[in-house]
C-alpha cells in the first residue's frame, strides 16, 4: 500500500495530500477537489465520530478465525465494505488518468476481492455512461447511483442503469443540494415520498436510497420501498455543520429495526473503523476516499491491496474484541 | 467576493487580516481595530457557538424552491439579514475610505438587495453624522443606533435621527461599557427601566434595543415599551468573557414568547449561520464585520455581492435541512 | 503598563517570558523560576478555570458608579486584591534587582493605592527578613507569611514577624511538600489541627492560613482558630494536578458560611477575573505573578500602575454586569 | 536522570525521541518501534486518562514521613511498582545494547531498590531467553511473562520459566491480536477460561493474566484461578482505541472486590501517577517505556535513579494529599 499511496500523491498534486490520515483538514472547502464544502465540519465531525468511539479489548474467548464475511441486499461479501460511488476524476482528482480506467478498475478490484463498487454519476455526462460501461465488463457486479434529477434525465438514466444488469440500483438524494448542477441547467432536487414511490415502483432493481441522516427519513424511505439506506452526509460535500455518520447512525437503525439494509459512509478509513460501525447497527459500510486513493494509485492491484489490509485489520480488531461474525456484532465491544 | 475580500485585504491592512474564517483568533484584543476586547473570549464564543451547532439533513421533501424573505418590525426583507451597526471607519478599519463613502454604500447595497443596514454611532461626531446623511440619501432605509448618552447628547441625538425619515431607531445600550467614551468626557451610562421607557417614548419611531444576553433584560426591555431586541455581545468588544449570542437565544427568544421581534447578532458569516440563527428563535440577524469587509473591499457593488452569497447559502441550507419558509424554522433542523 | 511589561521582560529574561496571557505554557516546570512544577497542570488548571466562567452581561440598571472596595479582616481595600507572599528574587526572577528593593517598591505601591501586599518566606533567611524590614518601612502595612517550619524555626520567625507591628500573620500551609527546603536541613511539614491551635493562640495577630483546596480542610482551619483562609494550589508550584481554585472555591466558600474571610489567588491576571472570583465567594483575591512582574519592570510605579489598571477593568466589569458593591457580589453575574 | 535520558535519547536515535513527556505523540503508529498501533490512540488514551485526574491536595495533617512500600502477592516492595514487561531492543530500541545486558541491568537495579522487574516474550526466541537468563542471576527475582502461544510451544516456555526460580508467571493475553507473529508462523491466540483455567493449573507458580481492560474479563480471569491481573492495554500496541487504562480501572478495582491482586499499566511516567493508579484501587502498577529509557541511558544505575525519582515523587504526593500508606489510598484524594 505504501508505494501506492505514493504513486496516488504524485498523480493527485493539487487535488489531493493523501495524508497520513484523511480527515479533511488539509482540503477544507475543497469542492470540486476532494475536501468539504464550506468549513469542512461535517467531512471533519465524520472522522471525529468515529475517533471518539472506544473498543473494549477482549481476549478472554476462543474466537481466533473470525468470519468477516455478510449477506446483505443478495449479496455475498467477503468483508462487510463496498466502494462508494465518487465520480469526475478530471475536477475532483487530478485527471491523471481516464474516467473508464478509474472506474473499471475499482470495480474489477472489488469484484476480485469478492466485493463491490459503486458507480457514481454528474456532469458530463461521460461520468456516469463510464460507469455503466465498467458494470457491463464486470456482468452487472456493480452498483449504479443516479443523482436525484427531474422527470426525463432521471428516467432516462434509471433505465441505463438497469441495462447494465445489475442487481440494486441506487440514488444519492442528498445531492439535491448541488445548485453547481441547477446552474448548468441540470436540476437536482428533494423528492417527496409520493414521488420517490414512483420512482422506486418504476425501477427493475432493489433500490437504495443514500443520504439518510434522521430516523425519521430512515422509516420514509422504508415505506417508500427501498430494500436499504446509506447513512451519509455525502462525505460533508453538500451541507456544512452535519454530525458525523457515527453520531446518528444507533438511532437510526434502531428505528429501521431490520426492515431493509442499513449501510453507512462517512470518515471510514480502517477495518477497526468497519468494526465500529457495525458495533452501531450498520450491516455493511461505503467507503469513498480511500478507494479512489487506491484506484489511482494503483488501479485494479491498489484496490485489492487496499481491500487484503481492510480485512487484516477488521480479523485483528474482531480477534481482540471477541467478535466472532461480521454479520452480528455486540454494540458492548463499544467502551460505554 | 474573491476580488471583494482581496481588495479588502489590502486597504484594511493593519486592521483586519480579512481571515478566511473571521473568528477573532488572529485580532485578539485590537479594540480600537476590528478585534473582540481582552482576550476576545466573547468574540470567539460567538463564533463558536455557532459551530457547534449541527444541522439534521433532510432531502425526502418538496421544498426545492425556499422563500426566505421575512416580514419584521413592518419590513420585508428578502433575506432575513440586516447589516449591523459598525462605524468608525478610520481608527477600527484602516481609514483608506471615507466614513460617508463607507455607510452610504452599505445602506445602498442593502437596500437594492432587498433589505437593510443600520447606522453606527461614536465619536467623532462624524460618525454618526455620515450614518444620518447615509439614511436620508435612501430615503429613510436605514435604521440609525445611538449610544446610551447621557440626557442632553442623547436627545439631540435622537432628534436628529428621527430627521432621517426613518420608521426605526436603536440603541446599543450595552455601549454603556465604552470607558474610553467617558474618558473623552462624553459618558455612557446603563439605563434603568423607568429611564429607558422615558427615552422610548419620547421617540417618534419604533425602538430597538440592541446588547440583550439574558432573559431578564428581554423581558425588562418589553417592559419599557422596545418593539424589538437585538441579542447581542457588541461582537465581543465591551466585555471579555461573554458567552457565545447563540448559547442565549434559545432562552431569550422563548422568554420573549412573540411579544417583540428577535434580532441577533455575533459569529454570523454565512447563510448556514443565519438557518442556525433562525431555529434558535431569532426573526432576523445582523451581521458585522463582514459586512464592513465586503464595503471597504467593493463599495456598494461589494455588499450587493455578500448579500446574494448569503442567499445562495441560505438557500441551499433550507433546501437540505427542508425548510420552506425563513419566517418559520422547525429547531428540529438543529441536532439534538 | 506597556513600558513596565517590556521592562520586565528585558529585566526577568531566562526567568519569565513575561506572556501576553500569563497563563503557565512557556515556563512549564520551571521551579525555580517562575513555572508550574511537573507538567504544570495545577499553574494551567488555575487560568483556564477562570477562562472557563462567562458573564451575563447586563446594562439595564443604574449601576454606572459601582464601588470596588471591600472591608475584610478590618482592613479597608479600594480594591479586593491584595498583592500575593513572593520572594526569591535572585533564583526565581533573575535577580536584577534586590530582594529589599523587590518587597519595599510592592508593598509601598500597594500602601499608596490603598490595598495591601503580603511578604514571602524560604531560604535564604534574607527573604523573610526583608520583608519584615518592609513591613516596618510601611508602618506595620503588610502581612507576613511564614511557612509551616519545625517547632523553633516557626516561633522565631512567627515572634519575628509580629515585631513589624503588622496586624494580620499568615502560613502557607501547602509549602509542606517544598522537598528542596527538607534536603536544605530546613524541614517544612504538614500540620494537624492541634497543632496548628497551638500556633494561632501563640500568635499575637489575626491568622490566615494559605493553601487550602477542600471544603473539610476550611472547616479545620475555621476550628483551629483562623481570622481567614486562602484557598491556593501555591500557584501550582507544589503539586501538580491540582484543580484550579476557581473549580473549588463555590464549594469552599459555601462550607465556611461567612464563619472567616475567603481569599483565593491562583490565574487571577485582571479586574474581570477579580469580578469572577467574587462571584464564587471570595471577599477578595491575592494575585502573584502580575505583581511580581509589574514590581520588577517599574518598581513602586509599576505597582500603583498594575493597580490603576486593575481597578479600571473591574469597574467597566461591574457596570457591564449591573454590580453595584465588591462587597456584595451575585452569583447570577455568571452564565449557568 | 538528566543525563541518563540525554544517553537514551542518543542510542535510541530513529527509535524513540525520549520526549520529555512520553505521550505517544511523537512516535504515532511506530510498531515495531516503541509508538502506539495505528493512530496511537490507545498509547494516547492511557496518558490522558492519568492527565484528567485533578488531586485534592491537603495539609492539614500529620503524615509527613508516609510509607510508600506494599506487600502483594507475598512480594514486599518498596514502592507499589514493577518494570513491566518489554523486550525486543533490536528492534523497538535501537540495538544499540544487547538483550542481556538490557534486560539484566533492569531486573537488577529493580532487585537493589526493593522493587521486581517483569521480562518480556516474543520472537526471536533470545528475547525470552535473556529474560530467562536475568531471573536466574537475581536468584529468582523476576516476573517471566509468555505470550499466549499455542500448546506445544506455551508449555515448553512456560516449564522454562517455572525453571528460573520465579515465584510468579504472567501472561500478556493480548498480545493474542499479534497478526505479525502468526505471519512468522507462531501463532499466538486468545484463550476461552476453560484452556485458561488448565494452563495455570498446570504452572507452579502464582499467575497473574495482564491485558485486562472489562470487568467481564476480570471476573473470568479469578475463575480462572489467577492470583493476580494486570489492567493493561500492551502499551497501545495490539488494538487502537482502546481507553486509557485509568478509565477502566475503578469499574475492574471494585468489580474484583478483593479477590486477587490488581496491577495496571499505561501512562504511568511520575510518583503522582502513581498514586492516582493506586486511588483508583490498583495494588501496584506496571511502568513500561520509561524503564527501557533508563534502562538503555543508564544499565543498572539510570534503572535506581528513576526508582529513587518515582520514590521521591510518590513521597511528596502523598505528603500533599494526606495519604499515610500507600497500601491504603483514599479515592477521596481524587477531585470529583
């Protein structure tokens, strides 16, 4: 991983420090770029939240070979991680290498490594037709998320994506807030339940709906038909002042109550980080940054290094948290 | 505002770092100058107490068209934002343009955006006086503030604010602070209850009183008769140790109860700040040095620029905290 | 003040940076010298206890004259401070002036201003004995200190100090842990309640016992007899990790119930902390360090300026938060 | 000690920086190395926990010669401290000494202060071999710990040890979470109570368990038969996040009520340290890194020197804080 991230640091000059941690200090207000918009608080309390948790250590129990593997939405994973959708390597990365590159390569890692990655979509348009074109090369192993546009572009889009054979289809909804796009002409909005209804009815795919961050919008998007949620302030690029993931997310699966799959993102860096969001109701994690580090530092073979040391340190934390499953987690290896 | 800010930079050379968040850090105790008094503890509270607000999103709505316009003390504005009461252009702000270039072009830019600046007061008299001509070149679109003189300068004073045509005056009564007012013989004083309703009624226009940062003193300021308070800690420049303006709010407002408008000001820099500001209670806000800032560095063109920043952000915050309407604010956009 | 400070600085070089904000981090376990032993968390607990109070500001009364002084212990203070026992010029501040100079310019400056300076103890014996010599120069206005000897060291120096016809005698219990005066041969210990009855009756003035940090510990010093109690951590010079007196003086001030006079000392640097401390229950403060600073960059006028200056900020305080006496000061001046 | 850490720091160059408080700031993530795992948050933890305990200092009291020894685990120490186990000089020190000498000079100049010094495990097998060795020369003076290997290679270490004379074996538990040692083909786990409970059964000697951070696990480890704990998180070295050792300690102290002895380690560097593990209901405690600075700038005589410190740090704490033996400390001392 090392001469990845260093090979990352070359090609992302001037976009991105690849810093020792990334916590969102060194790009505040970095949008486009890979900062947080504004003053960067809601990408910054992301890391914080999970910083401020504490892991009671136990060794006292016989659980040496740890499972870290879940079922979740139909899919078998092999650690409990799925790459984040993040497009526009162009204006959020450096350019340095194509669009289709990036994305086929994270997704050809994440499928190799038994599990899966997110396509992302914007303007151009090239953003998201790249990633439906590395869905199709990998067979419909990937996700598809379509910002939440108006009437025709979104159905339009929705119907690409289920070209590309995948399984679950997802939408951001949070980034109704990007009024960069509304000035190109290209409105995204808030969708009402109704609305969202027909949207998920319309979709021939298990729809996920990310950007949930209050209980109450976890128990609307259940009843508006989602088979899972993705609690995420959109890694503090749309709104400014947002508590870190880690913060809402008990609240918000205790209220899902198992009614459909809860996923998280936000700040997630290590397999001790998965861990601690699994402690806290989540039943598999995004990861978005780290990922596109890996991607363009390393392309397919970044991505499977970055994947091999995820699951390094998720066994080592479960070994010495006595966790015996990934697929059920004890909020009390939570210290209080 | 990038040019605007720069421009700023240079001129206010010596006297405000134009810093890229204005939090009182780099000007710790520059009093005159733009610094909070001591050890700034009172400015940074305000800022602060704004930062540690968090904010729920929420997307699953139909609100992608906010109006923030507000109705207050018989004004629309179409922002809930007036441009506080900051005069003293040569000794707190560098001098390198005139007092009455300074206040005009604020009142002007207010007003051709749809809403309102108020006049400072202080010694030279000039201060003040520009502050008057300023209002009556916008045909009374301005609210003039006097500081708590004692009887005579204080009547005279708000005769000659009345000349101006405006349908409010304030006073900043916890400039009653001001030693070196006192020490240039020209004494500040508090005012009791009884004496301040004298003053309210005497006056032919509705009242302000701005400097409230307890429950008591809003309720006292009632009493005597205020159409509307500002909460307020002189931007930390009267007295060090002062608590953040939105750790008081809350209280107040509910102390307040809807019998007289709620203004505050203290740490606003964005149309984040003014949502937060608005589900803690306030009507409206004022907003200082930033507004001074965006004067020196673009004149009238400059505030124009501020105010429509300050809308786009407060927008995009309504629309992602799904808000419909800046005249009413569910605090359930703020996190626990 | 300015030229004094600078003075100081050039004079107390290698000793004390003289900080803008003497608060403990640039000297930190400089003892001797000016620091706070260890880590110096007692020295830094000090300050920022006081830092962490906050003031309701209120302007709504008739309190533009406030009066500042006190009567404690049957003296009669035109401020509630007194000037805190510190000597050791040579080893502890640089030495460039003499320790007679030293103790004469602070007690006279604070005779001249009407409060009163207390005198240190330690070895060399010339600390104490300078002190006593300016005591009598100002006519029996001082109060001496002694530490808490072995039996005939203490009488002698306690029969010494009386001979000053000085009204008032203190012992600053807490230097019981000064381990460098015990391997000196000049043992200080610790004292039990019977004890210390013993030397309150022998003495023939009012008694102060300095050092105290708990309510229990008052209450002892109230039955062995004291006139009054400092509560102290010795400026965090003793032990480290002590809270900071502002953390503990409610408590302690309410566990005496006006049965003796409460002084405190510890972080106090100006008027607005004086204010703060008499809000928790404090008759009046002692300040160290400033002291210390002011005597050796201006001499007697260094004093009388520190005290002016002093003065000035606890009336703008006092009339900032409605407080009409120092000798009566409410608790509600304090936010929570 | 000056000049012994001067040496430490010049032979430890690139390995540890000898800061002058050992924190874990400056060597974040340094495995091997003498640092914390990952973000060194549990190093971290352990220093900071100790850091926020404030102490009630009092003088009123008669203790002034307190007697710091205790009697544990049919050991007499002269003061309530043990050199906790830490191998692996070539590696996590520099190498610039040899294992034997470093590891004899310890146990040694524990031996001539009256205290006892644990040896350390791991691979390569001198480690434990040296330590061996040492325990040997001090006649049996040392406390040998294994790590938890499995059964072939556990037991053959352990009869080893029982062979040195020791009076007592420990385990270091945690070390189960060494992903590095399974890679070199030794493996080490976790151990449910049942294999527990046969292993020290099978040891004749006392067995103290160290890597205890849950009352669960506490309470497990008696019935496991243990005659004594060791409340430690290995330094931060085998799971990041955990929280510092004095935050676990209290709830462990009372949850074993008496059943077997209590030891901990992490963070403690000073004499008042110390005494906050003891007031927390430790019997004695580990300290680690600080002795492999001593012992590395100083053989067997930087090892007395910093016990001499520790002695005399403990001695005036205790004085301050009214405590008569440190083998009964009142919580009490602690503020709050």
């Amino acid at each position: 991983m090392k001469s990845v991230r260093e090979n990352a640091k070359e090609l992302m000059k001037g976009y991105c420090k690849v810093c020792p941690v990334c916590n969102g200090k060194a790009c505040v207000g970095e949008v486009p770029g890979m900062g947080g918009l504004g003053t960067a608080a809601s990408f910054k309390n992301n890391v914080k939240a999970l910083e401020d948790l504490k892991l009671n250590m136990r060794t006292i129990h016989e659980f040496s070979e740890p499972d870290t593997s879940v079922n979740i939405m139909g899919l078998k994973l092999d650690i409990p991680v799925l790459a984040a959708p993040i497009g526009g390597v162009e204006f959020n990365m450096g350019g340095r290498i194509s669009e289709q590159d990036y994305i086929s390569s994270k997704l050809k890692g994440c499928a190799a490594k038994g599990i899966i990655g997110c396509t992302g979509d914007g303007v151009p348009d090239f953003i998201h037709e790249s990633g439906n074109s590395a869905i199709k090369e990998c067979n419909g192993h990937g996700i598809p998320f379509i910002k939440p546009w108006e009437e025709d572009e979104l159905h339009i889009k929705l119907k690409k994506a289920e070209e590309t054979g995948c399984k679950i289809i997802g939408m951001d909804i949070d980034a109704a807030g990007l009024i960069t796009l509304k000035k190109m002409g290209r409105p995204v909005t808030p969708k009402c339940i109704r609305k969202l209804r027909g949207i998920i009815e319309s979709v021939n795919a298990d729809f996920i709906l990310k950007g949930i961050m209050t209980p109450d919008e976890a128990r609307m998007a259940i009843d508006a038909g989602v088979k899972g949620i993705v609690v995420s302030n959109h890694g503090g690029r749309v709104l400014d002042s947002c508590p870190g993931t880690a913060e809402v997310l008990l609240d918000i699966s205790r209220a899902v109550a198992g009614q459909c799959s809860v996923l998280v993102d936000g700040g997630v860096r290590t397999g001790l980080d998965v861990l601690k969001m699994l402690a806290l109701g989540a039943d598999a994690v995004m990861i978005g940054r780290p990922f596109s580090i890996a991607t363009i530092g390393g392309l397919q073979e970044g991505v499977e290094k970055y994947i091999d040391q995820l699951k390094g340190e998720l066994t080592q934390a479960m070994v010495l948290t006595g966790t015996e499953k990934a697929s059920f987690v004890d909020i009390r290896i939570l210290f209080r």
